[in-house]
C-alpha cells in the first residue's frame, strides 16, 4: 500500500551480467534515496516468481547467479520434477549462495491446480552477518 509499491514483471536473462540495464524502467524512481538506512528499499525486487526453470544441468549455474545477484530475499518457485540430479545440482548451488529452502506441503496446494508431479518450492535468503 502507499505509492511507493508497485508491481511489475519482466523475464529475466540469466546470462547476462545482474543488474540488467534493461530492467532499470521498472524500478520505482528514487526508491534507494527515499529509504536511505532501510536495507529492504534498496534492493530492486522484493520477490522473483518462477516457473518450470530447472530441467537441464547447464542452465542452473545462470539462474542461480542471477537469483543470487537480484537481492531478492524471496523465491517462489513452481516446479515439475524430471531430474533428481538436477534438482539436487540447483538445491546445492542455491544453499551455497545462502539460499534456505522450504517445500510447501502438498495437502497445502490449492487442490484444483495441485499435482502429484509438481512441487511448490520456497527460497528465502540468509543474510550473512
């Protein structure tokens, strides 16, 4: 609430370098300036959303350094299973950069969209002191 929160979305290219010049339109102007001190007003995102974006080796490297370097202290993630090598790969790196990981229950899914092949997937970042 407040005008100082905005919703906005965009893909991200997870090789490229992080912060994407591109993505410089969607960041509310003079947030960082406004809540000088504030730790939480100065990261451009609050949440990343992802869907279906771990199935092959090569790409968990780039989406992991991207989640990494976003700032993000929140991931939710919708995932269908398909390589227990890979997801494991992903879980790794993801630990590796202080990312904790919780999965959500699958009794607290909505059960008209639920699946036994889907996973809800909760990152959230540790701060390092």
């Amino acid at each position: 609430t407040g005008p100082e929160h905005h919703v906005r979305s965009t893909a991200l290219d997870w090789f490229k370098p992080f912060p994407h010049a591109e993505l410089e339109p969607l960041l509310p102007p003079r947030r960082a300036q406004l809540h000088q001190g504030d730790e939480s007003h100065q990261r451009p995102f609050d949440l990343v959303v992802a869907a279906d974006v771990v199935w092959v080796r090569p790409l968990v490297e780039p989406l992991v350094k991207t989640l990494a370097g976003s700032g993000v202290p929140l991931i939710l993630m919708g995932h269908q299973r398909r390589s227990a090598m890979v997801e494991a790969y992903f879980i790794d790196l993801m630990a590796q950069e202080g990312f904790v990981l919780t999965k959500i229950p699958f009794d607290d899914m909505q059960p008209s969209y639920r699946s036994e092949k889907i996973d809800i997937w909760e990152f959230t970042h540790e701060r390092k002191q």
